[in-house]
C-alpha cells in the first residue's frame, strides 16, 4: 500500500510540477501554491 501511495504522490507531483512550468502566470497557480 505504501508503494502506491508513493506512485502516486510522484505520479501527481510530477503533473503538477509541469503544469506550474507549461502555464507559469495561469490563475491556477495561486490555488495550488
């Protein structure tokens, strides 16, 4: 179970990370940082 939890919580934080660098000045942004 804590092998999936860190998959995941990879998995998400790679997404995130690159969505903050495809769209640096998005509106979005402010609600996840």
């Amino acid at each position: 179970k804590k092998a999936i939890q860190a998959g995941r919580e990879a998995f998400l934080a790679g997404r995130m990370q690159a969505k903050r660098f495809a769209s640096a000045s998005s509106p979005l942004e402010g609600l996840f940082f």
